[in-house]
C-alpha cells in the first residue's frame, strides 16, 4: 500500500455522470480540459458494480469491485492517474442506503434467497421475516399468480420468469410448482402487492432497490471495504454519501465513516426544509448543496411578482386548493395520499410493531390501542412534519412537535380515543415503551418520514402546484420562493461560519429543470401580467390543453428551455403528469389522458403557438442572461465548495432525468459569457483559495442610491467583491442604475471579467455594470 498523501478539501469539483456511453476512459480523456477549467476535484457518479446498463449507477450489486462497464478498476486507477498528472483528485459518489433488487446480479442477495435468514447475507438486507410466513415477496409478476403461473418454470437449481431468475433452495427443484413456491425462502408476487405487502425496506416506494442494514458493523466493513481501500491507497480523496435519510442511524454511519476514511472531505445529499440546520454533530464537511441552490435561486424571484404570478395561475388552471390551489395543503394532501398507497406497507410495518408493544407493555397507558386508532394517529403525526425526520442526535421533540399532536387529535370523534395521538408521539420521542421494539419503532417511524417528505414534496406536490417551475426543485419552497438580498446575506454568512466546506451546486442529476432554464423562468416573477396575457392568447384555438394545470406547465417549460427537440419537452411532461398522479399514473396510466397530453404538447407548446412564447423569451433575454450569470458568479464565490454539473459551464438547458443525464461532449465548444464567468472565478479559486476555504470571511457589501436594491453584492476575505444584478427588468422599468453606487472596500479593485477596468472608493454600479450584469473585482493595491 503507497503511504497517504494529504488531501485537503476540494477548491472545486466537477460533476460528471459516468455510464457505458461514459466510462472511465472517455472521463480521463476529458481531464485535460476539465483542469484547464480550474476545479481541484472531479466528482463521480458511483462506481461500484451496478445493474448491466445503468445510466446512473445507484443499484449497487456489488461492493466488492469496481464496474466492469465503465472500465472496471484498473480503469478507475488509470483515471486517477491522469487527474493526479493535471492535478485533479477525485470524489466519489457512494451509496449506503441501498443494493438493487436483482437477484441475478446481486450476489449477496441471491444467497439469502436461495438460503433464508440463515445465511451469512442475510444480516445485510432489512428484511422483516416474521412477515409472511418468512418469505420475502418478491413484486415481479405481471399479474395474479394464478394468471401467470404457466410462466414460471424450475430449470434445475434455479426458478425462471421471463428475464428474472431466481434461485431454488436446495432439495426443491423436483417438488410440483405449487409445492416448489411454497418451499421457497421467497414468493414471486403481482407486482401492484408492493404497496401493501412487501416486507423489505426499499428506497422510497421503489420497490427494485432494497435496504442495506449499513448501522451492522460487519455490514458497513463488507459494504465499504472496496471504497475505504482506494481511499487509503490513494486513487479518490472524498466521498459524497448518497440518502443518509433511509439509514435506521445516520448519526452513528457517519461517525464511523470518518473514522474509517481519517477525516476525508465528505458531504451528504440531505435535504434541509427551510430553516431547518444540518445537525452539528455530523462529522462531515455539510451537504451536496440543495440549500444553497434554493438560496441563489431566490435572490433572482421577485416576492410581489411571485404573488401575481400565482393569482393568474390559479385564474388560468382553476387547481383545487388541496390539489395544486396552495402549497401547504397540496403537500398535506399529498402526503396522506403517499401513506395510504406507495408507503402502505411501511405504515403496516409501523403499526404491527406499535400495537405488540403497546399490547406487551406493563405500562398501563399504552394498553386498550387498537390498530387502526395507532395507525390513525401515525398517519396524522407523520403528514404533519416539516423537515424529513428526527435524528438521534437532535431532540426529536423539535420536529415531532406538540403542535402536532394537537392538530392530529381532532382526526378522532371519541376524545379518549384521541389520546392515542400523545402515546404515539412519546412512543416516537422515547418516553414510552423500551427494548428492541420501542428501538425499532423510533428507528422505523424516521425512515418512513423521510421517504414520505421525498415522495409527497419531491414526488408529488412538486408536479401538482405549478405557479413557478423554477421554485419546484429539490430543496425549494414554492410557497414562498423569494430570497431578499438581507436573507441571502444572513444564510451566506452561517455558513462561512458553521460550514465553510460544505458543497454547493446550483444544477444536478437530480434537478429537475437546470440553473439556466430556472434562471429563465424567474424572470416571469418580473413580468406576470405579461405571462397572463401571453396564455390568455395562445391558450385560444388549437390543441386543447387536457387539463389547466398541466397547460400552464407546459408552456411554461417551453418558455424556460427554449428552442428544444418537441420529444424532450414530451417526455418531460409525461413524466410531469405521471409524478402528479391526479390523471395518470405509474402505476394507475391512463391512455386517454397521456394521449392528450402528447397531442397537446406537439400542436400547442411545440407548434406554432409556442412560437409566441419563443418571441416573448426573445424579448426578455438580457433579464434571462443577468439571471443566468449572476447565479453563476454567486455559485462560484459564496461559501462553500462549488460544484459544477457536467456541461453547466456553458449554456445548459435541462429538463427532469433522463434528460439531464445524457452524456456530455469534451471539449463542450464554445462557452460564451457563461463560459468566460466561469472560468474566471475557478482560476481565481485555484490562484487564491484562502479567500473561500475555513478561514475565509463573508462579509454583505451595500449599494446607495435609488437602484440599490438591485445590487447584489459581497466580499470575500477582504480581497475579491462579487456584484450582482437581480430582477434586472424591473430595474429597467424603474430607469435603470442612474446614480447608485457601491461603496468598495478600500484599495484598488480591478475587474476580472472584463480586464483593465478598475475601480476605487465609491464606484458607481452603472460603470461597474457596463458590459456585463455582473462583475468579479479583485484587489490589487491596498
């Protein structure tokens, strides 16, 4: 084993999605031009053995090599080496939470379905196999047993259906097929009983990606020997750690991850609701960046005019309050909808534990609590939470709230059943109840809370409430999606101080629309009576929209993603209304309705309708390129460690995976005024990163005059000044910069972005301003 070099903590990373079409070597090829950008770091998707074809690598199959596909682990090695001759390191990507449900790949799981609970794997997997006699369902049939039985066919030591193979346990293979299904460890099932019926945690509702029990220590070492050892060896230097959130102990997983990787730079993809702080007790270096995303796309939506925005909204598509009217009470809706349907069999699994603790206990306040009234007052506990869940290492009292409680109990018509609500909450808090049971029912309730938050807001609500696609994002809050400079400064400012290292990204695999098509459509906040207008006239004649919402939708995803293949925009939007689940469904598709929609979308958005919008994006495009800039510049040198998506460092227009997934060309050609900004503050990062690492400082730089409010700007370290302009149309409409003035720092200040221009003492912004919406000043002369 080579001795440990250091590795400090990323300056940059570079985010690239690798897959068959983009293995190892095409990313070693693109290193050249990659560091010429000035990252530090490039960021990989997950590289561990996954599903054949993968385009994303999340259904791990085995931790124990590198993927073949993508060049197996020489080809990771011989990555590495190119990064570190260019002075690249890497970041990995990496998945704890769960395997994919692939017996014919999975060898681990394979294993325990051919040898039950007795096998050394078994302990791997979260399987209740108290349920169902112990068998673990297996939702791969295309109908009720009985209609497909004749599709199931005992081929020696293994059992086939279709493309699935399945493994026999021994001595079974001659038994008659009824009497061979009942003798296995699994049963194949109709693939609709995963609602209700399966007895394996999975990711979310996605019932081809089972859980990993990672908080057993012998789990974690078999599950992260392959990663810790190129750590240790030297071929990556950080982790991101995918879903923390569905891990029963996401306290104690990361403590022992630093341990066993020395402190590496290390973030994780938690969502934070707003307001809400990432534990202090994690010994990481903070999140991916979906808070900071959420900020930077608030400092560019104007308040008022998102207000207007969603009055002509709800005139347009006339939405239900409950079912895309308002916010709050479509994620309420949605939630209660997502309990009883894809989360069903979680919620089962909540009660049954529940109601044999209750019944056991020799505390005479949890007795006499039938299951439904438990299940009642769980669902009302749970479609009340505001963050995602508790953790161990918070007081769980803070996000299972009494408030809560209070609102849960009127659910009951009987008051003394209501007080099943409070046994709930203390049994959920840890004050009621103790043993493995009572573990497992705190441990339970928070992963169902935290799939339940990601499929009703993510999933759901997201699809449902459309006033402002580009508050409809990861993280975000669309019922209040403006971020005033005051705001943006405060939350900066916390992080420099709090987490200084942490990640920060504005476009990802996950967004569901990129940072220049969100940057677009937040110019609409600037301009709602104009936007009404426009759909009162295209909304005339033609295709009609099958229903409101998904209309004002759609040509509001043609006008943030521009001139697009009229397919891309469809699958978008099939996936849009699917996600809803107010017409169709995944699950439930209605033909008819999809039907619409694709007819719709080709003769309405995409056919000479759209050409309208088209011409008012036209119109509107110096707002659109002072968006899409400033959330750059403010991506690259606010707190945190950048990291940039494949392509975004350039003009990236993205619509919902798999549309941004596509693999992405090197050299990407010619960049523009993105390109140029970019690359300015990543040399300038490279060249000077004291001024943004843990010791730097944050400080809000003020502008004077009558335009004030529309310069956005800061300084770091005393040493580089970032100035932006925000809601630029209404700034337009009001007269422009006139006599505003930014007050700099003392020293001489030269512009970056547009060398041999300098500034001192009282710059007036309209200068600063001239040739581009932004500006990246560093001090020169003290």
């Amino acid at each position: 084993m080579t001795p440990e070099r250091p590795h400090p903590a990323p300056t940059a990373t570079y985010r690239l999605q690798l897959q068959p079409e983009f293995p190892f070597a095409a990313a070693a090829a693109a290193v050249p031009y990659l560091a010429s950008l000035g990252v530090s770091h490039l960021h990989l998707s997950p590289v561990l053995e996954a599903v054949p074809g993968s385009t994303h690598g999340y259904d791990v199959v085995d931790h124990a090599r590198v993927r073949e596909e993508l060049g197996g682990e020489e080809g990771l090695r011989a990555l590495a080496r190119t990064a570190r001759e260019h002075g690249l390191g890497l970041v990995v990507d990496i998945v704890p939470n769960h395997m994919a449900m692939s017996p014919r790949h999975n060898r681990a799981l394979w294993e325990v379905l051919r040898e039950g609970p007795k096998s050394p794997y078994a302990r791997w997997f979260d399987i209740d196999w108290e349920a169902h006699g112990g068998q673990v369902l297996l939702p791969v049939l295309g109908g009720p047993l009985g209609d497909v039985l004749g599709d199931l066919r005992p081929d020696g030591d293994v059992l086939r259906y279709h493309d699935h193979v399945f493994p026999l346990r021994e001595g079974t293979g001659d038994l008659p097929l009824p009497q061979l299904l009942d003798a296995q460890w699994y049963r194949p099932v109709w693939w609709r009983l995963a609602r209700t019926e399966l007895n394996y945690r999975r990711f979310f509702s996605i019932s081809e990606l089972i859980g990993v029990r990672v908080e057993d220590p012998e789990v974690f070492e078999a599950t992260h020997a392959t990663v810790l050892r190129l750590l240790h060896e030297g071929v990556i230097d950080g982790l991101r750690v995918d879903h923390p959130d569905g891990l029963a102990d996401p306290d104690g997983y990361l403590r022992r991850l630093h341990e066993a990787t020395g402190g590496r730079w290390t973030v994780v993809e938690k969502i934070l609701a707003d307001d809400e702080e990432l534990p202090g007790s994690w010994p990481v270096a903070g999140t991916t960046g979906y808070d900071a995303l959420r900020h930077v796309d608030g400092l560019f939506t104007d308040p008022e005019g998102h207000g207007e925005l969603v009055g002509h909204y709800r005139r347009f598509a006339a939405p239900q309050t409950d079912r895309g009217g308002d916010w709050a009470a479509t994620v309420r809706r949605a939630a209660y909808k997502v309990l009883t349907h894809e989360l069903a069999t979680e919620l089962d699994r909540l009660v049954r534990v529940a109601h044999r603790l209750c019944a056991g206990s020799p505390d005479p306040r949890l007795r006499d609590r039938a299951p439904w009234a438990l299940r009642t007052a769980f669902q009302e506990l749970l479609v009340r939470l505001e963050v995602y869940r508790p953790y161990a290492s918070q007081d769980a009292a803070q996000v299972v709230t009494e408030e809560a409680a209070q609102e849960a109990r009127p659910a009951f018509a009987v008051p003394e059943e209501a007080g099943v609500v409070a046994v709930v909450r203390d049994l959920v808090l840890g004050r009621a109840g103790d043993g493995p049971d009572a573990a497992e029912l705190r441990t339970r309730f928070a992963q169902t809370a935290s799939a339940l938050r990601a499929k009703s807001v993510e999933d759901t609500a997201f699809y449902r409430y459309v006033p402002l696609l580009s508050a409809t994002e990861v993280g975000g809050e669309p019922g209040r999606p403006a971020v005033s400079p005051a705001r943006f400064h405060a939350y900066c400012a916390r992080v420099q101080r709090d987490w200084p290292l942490t990640g920060t990204v504005v476009s990802t695999h996950d967004t569901k629309r990129s940072a220049d098509v969100r940057a677009a459509l937040a110019v609409l906040t600037e301009c709602p009576e104009r936007w009404a207008d426009l759909l009162a006239e295209v909304a005339q004649g033609g295709e009609a929209a099958p229903d409101g919402q998904l209309a004002w939708a759609a040509w509001q995803t043609v006008f943030g993603l521009g001139p697009a293949d009229a397919g891309r925009v469809r699958e978008a939007l099939l996936k849009h209304v699917r996600e809803a689940g107010m017409y169709t469904s995944w699950t439930e598709q209605e033909p008819p309705y999809e039907e619409a929609v694709a007819r719709f979308v080709t003769a309405g958005p995409c056919g000479a309708p759209g050409e309208r919008v088209a011409a008012l994006r036209a119109g509107l495009e110096p707002h659109i390129r002072a968006n899409v800039l400033g959330t750059a510049l403010v991506h690259l040198t606010m707190p945190g460690v950048p990291d940039l998506y494949q392509g975004t460092e350039g003009e990236y227009r993205a619509l919902v995976d798999p549309d941004n997934r596509r693999p992405a060309a090197f050299p990407p050609g010619d960049t523009g005024e993105k390109g140029a900004v970019t690359r300015a503050a990543l040399a300038l990062r490279a060249r000077r990163p004291e001024l943004f690492g843990a010791s730097a400082t944050y400080e809000p730089l003020a502008a004077e005059g009558p335009a004030a409010g529309h310069c956005a700007a800061y300084v770091r370290s005393g040493e580089v000044v970032t100035v932006v302009t925000r809601l630029s149309l209404k700034l337009a409409q009001a007269g422009g910069w006139r006599d505003t003035a930014l007050p700099l720092p003392p020293g001489r200040w030269t512009d970056l972005l547009a060398p041999g221009r300098e500034y001192t003492g009282h710059a007036r912004v309209a200068d600063v301003l001239e040739r581009l919406p932004v500006a990246l000043l560093e001090r020169v002369e003290a």
